[in-house]
C-alpha cells in the first residue's frame, strides 16, 4: 500500500532553514498532521508495508505526478524482490 498525504501535510525543516527545497525523500508528514496516524498504526499492528510518499506540494503536479510513477515502480521492485528473498 503506497499513502500519498493530501497537500500541505508534508514538510522538510530545512527548507525554512537553507531556503534549498530538499528531495522529495526527505520530506515527511508534519508533526503537526495527525489525520494519519491511525491508518499508519493499523498498518504497522498488522505487520503489513505501508509505503509513505511524502512530496514537495508547491511544485507543479506533473513534476510530483512523474517522481509518484518512479516511487510505485520503485517500490514495486522492492516488493517483488523481497517476495523472491
């Protein structure tokens, strides 16, 4: 299961801090976003991957829509491959 926050809900300290926005896989759900804990819990309580794709949402969409297809064949691969171990 790959979790896509809603706009807004991530967040990268260093972008207030240096001005540089950082990759996309530093960026992580803001402390202050709770809307998703439960569902991280649940996933976690049941020993199950749950695959957070965090993204810098003032880019434009195409930009995060492109990096979202490199992050589900990514983690497509890594699935397929620990099947396989």
């Amino acid at each position: 299961m790959i979790l896509v926050p809603g706009m807004g809900a991530a967040f990268d300290k260093a972008l207030l801090h240096f001005g540089t926005p950082p990759p996309n896989e530093d960026w992580k759900i803001a402390s202050y976003v709770k809307n998703y804990d439960s569902l991280i819990k649940s996933y976690e309580d049941a020993g199950r991957e749950l695959y957070i794709y965090n993204y810098d949402w003032r880019k434009p969409i195409l930009d995060n829509a492109l990096k979202l297809k490199d992050f589900v064949l990514d983690t497509r691969y890594l699935i397929k491959n620990n099947k396989n171990n």
